[in-house]
C-alpha cells in the first residue's frame, strides 16, 4: 500500500468545525486506501488527550506545539514582506525543522497539506516532489475578496485588505505552477480559480458530506416543536455565517415574523461574539449557543436556514441537516457543490423576501417538508457519505502516481 503524508495547521478534533469534519473524515476514509503519517500543529493543550484516535487508522502521528506569533505591524514589518500576513501568521522555523525530522528517510507517493498557509513549509520541506497536493477547506483568495466587497469596513481595514489580497494572488499564482493537484470543496471555488489564473485540470472539485452513521434521521426521527421553527447551526465566529445571521435578523426574520407571529428560530454554535449573543432579545429568538450534540435541535427544528452571503470553503450544515431530514432553505451560494436541486432537495432563495417566502412554504406545509427532506436524505445517502467521498479522492490521488 502506498504511503500519504497528510501535514494540517491543526488537530482536528473534537469535531467542532466543518473543516475539522472535513479533514478527520477524509482522513479516516483515506485510511482505507493509503498507510498514513500524520503531522498536525497542535495550539491547544487537550490535543494531546486525541492522539490515540489518530493512531487507531495512521501509521504514524505526531502533533507539533505551535502557536501563532504576534500579528505583524502594517507599516514596519508586513507591507514590505512579499508573503501575505494571513500565511506569515502560521510560520514557524522550528516547526519546520520538526517535519523535516518526521519525514527524514520517509518515502510518500503523495504530500497533502491543507491550505495556503502550509505552503511555505512544504515548499521548503519537499521542493521536488513530484505529487504535492492542496486540499482547500476554503479558497482565501476568494473568501477575502467577498469579505472585502461584503462587510462594512473603514478605509484603513480595506487598505489591509487590498495589500493583503495582492500578496495571496502572487502566491496563488506559484502553488498553480508548482502543485501535482488543488482539491475544493466547491465549483464557485474552481470557477473563481479558474477565472484568475485559467482553466486547469488539476483543480479538482470535492464537496463536503455527513456522517451519516452520526447525523441518522432513522435513529432520530423528526419531532417537531409545537409551535414553527428553524435552526441556524454552525460557528458562531466565523465571518460568512455572523454575515448571514445579520442580513437574516435585518431584512428576513421580520418578514417571517409578520406572517407566522409564534414562529422561533433556534441559534446553535460555538464562540458567539456580543452582536450574536444580542440576538437573543429579538422576539422569536431562541439562543442556544454551544451545545454537546446538535442532533436534537435538527430533530425538533421545522427547518434549517443557510442565509450565506460570503462563499468558499466547507458547507457541512446542509448536508448534515438532510441526513437528519430536516428541510433546507438556503441562498444559492450557501449549498454550491452539492447536487442538489431547488424545489426538489431543498428550497433556494437570494432575496430578503423570496427567502421568507421559501421559509414560510415550509412552515406552511407538512407534506412538502416530510416529501423534500425524505428527497434530500435519499441524495445525502447516495452522494455524499464520506466514504464515497474519500473513495473518489483516493482514486484521484493513485492517478498522480505511476502505480496502478
């Protein structure tokens, strides 16, 4: 069997992230198809505590102390330093040296890192190897840019921005030359990678699943609350979804409000910063916050809403929310890369009021939920098992070598 070197910028578990579900469970289904060595950053003092579930399907782990130093001062030392501050960030000589000592006298017939900011170490670490591969939990380049065009920032933050967005593209432009593969996680990714630099089949497109042995709608059958609902799930830091929750509360809630006055929506995440936490007061808010086990709020919930507006990266939500058959309403962008079909699958909405409207067909109509959901389940079960998944970038991954 042939051997994989997978280098991430963290351990990822528990499971608290949708790029910690991503990587964990390719990772395990990789397992099935390559011997392993794994070599993690490790910022976080339980991670040690993890180590034995790696080594249940790795051949070898090791989880490197790290921590991120100071950001770099704008004027004096990052606007003249040609790497982007965002990758300086996650630079470390001495973890360098650590994975050159994990990796001495080690033959891969593949190195996959995840993302951008792991470049610089595995440009130094392995500058000829033939099958270096990327696999992006989110395309920064893309992601900054929404961020960029999207959010209400001062004249000084956009200026860092700008800086900070010619600098990636440079870098963008080397790890297209350089790398065997880039794996995303949707087409707007490849699109907009594509419109960049040009179109190239070694971008390859991988989208997200479920754990569909967790996330069982068979083990959890759906009890709704008494009165309408809706779960919004997912970090409650992370810019795209604190993003959507305020375009939801400002433009779309009251319109949902204004026609179903007994209608709640439930708010599951961790990490909620004081403007998401404020949403508690707001008539027809129910804040949950951190939970242990989301499972029963997708069992109780009529439906679950996706309002992104900044895309790229993982969308995990959508899938696991189907595998439980709770029905969907999200923006186009917010369930890109699955194939999914509107009015089939799910509901997908762009506008303030055509999303209340899909939200209130929902709530509106028992059959349609139960029939949609049942629909979307049957698709989440048929594509996007993560050992389908891992099958498919298997496959992809023996096409770099030259052994059959």
């Amino acid at each position: 069997m042939k051997r994989l070197l997978i280098f991430l910028p963290y351990v990822p578990y528990p499971l608290m992230r949708g790029t910690y579900q991503r990587v964990y469970h390719l990772a395990e289904a990789l397992a099935g198809h390559f011997e392993i060595d794994l070599f993690c950053l490790s910022s976080e003092p339980e991670d040690a505590s993890h180590l034995a579930r790696f080594q249940g399907f790795c051949r070898r782990v090791h989880f490197e102390p790290f921590q991120h130093a100071p950001w770099a001062p704008f004027l004096t030392n990052r606007l003249w330093h040609p790497l982007p501050v965002t990758v300086r960030h996650w630079w470390s000589p001495q973890v360098l040296v650590a994975l050159r000592q994990f990796t001495h006298g080690q033959t891969y017939a593949v190195v996959d890192f995840c993302d951008l900011v792991l470049w610089p170490y595995v440009k130094a670490a392995f500058p000829q190897h033939p099958a270096r591969v990327m696999d992006r939990s989110r395309v920064d380049w893309l992601f900054q840019t929404e961020v960029l065009h999207t959010l209400n920032q001062g004249w000084f933050s956009k200026l860092k921005a700008r800086e900070n967005l010619g600098k990636i593209a440079r870098l963008e432009r080397e790890v297209r030359r350089e790398l065997a593969l880039t794996v995303v996680c949707g087409p707007d990714d490849k699109t907009f990678l594509e419109q960049k630099l040009g179109p190239d089949e070694r971008v390859f497109v991988l989208p997200n699943g479920a754990n569909v042995g967790f996330f069982n709608a068979d083990e959890w059958p759906c009890q709704p609350t008494a009165q309408p609902s809706a779960l919004f799930c997912g970090a409650l830091d992370y810019t795209p979804n604190t993003d959507g929750l305020a375009w939801y509360f400002e433009v779309i809630h009251p319109l949902v409000l204004a026609r179903c006055p007994d209608f709640t929506v439930m708010l599951v995440g961790k990490n909620p910063g004081a403007a998401v936490r404020a949403y508690a007061a707001l008539p027809g808010v129910e804040f949950a916050g951190e939970v242990p086990d989301v499972r029963p709020f997708y069992q109780k919930a009529w439906l679950q809403i996706v309002p992104l507006r900044i895309g790229g990266g993982t969308r995990l939500k959508i899938a696991e929310g189907l595998a439980m058959a709770n029905p969907v309403v999200s923006t186009t962008l917010g369930a890109q890369g699955l194939e999914l079909h509107h009015d089939q699958h799910l509901l997908l909405a762009d506008a303030p009021q055509s999303f209340a409207d899909a939200m209130l067909r929902y709530l509106n109509d028992a059959d349609l939920r139960r029939r949609q959901a049942a629909a979307g389940r049957g698709r989440i079960l048929e594509l996007y098992t993560w050992r389908a998944l891992g099958k498919r970038l298997a496959d992809r991954l023996n096409s770099l070598t030259d052994i059959p």
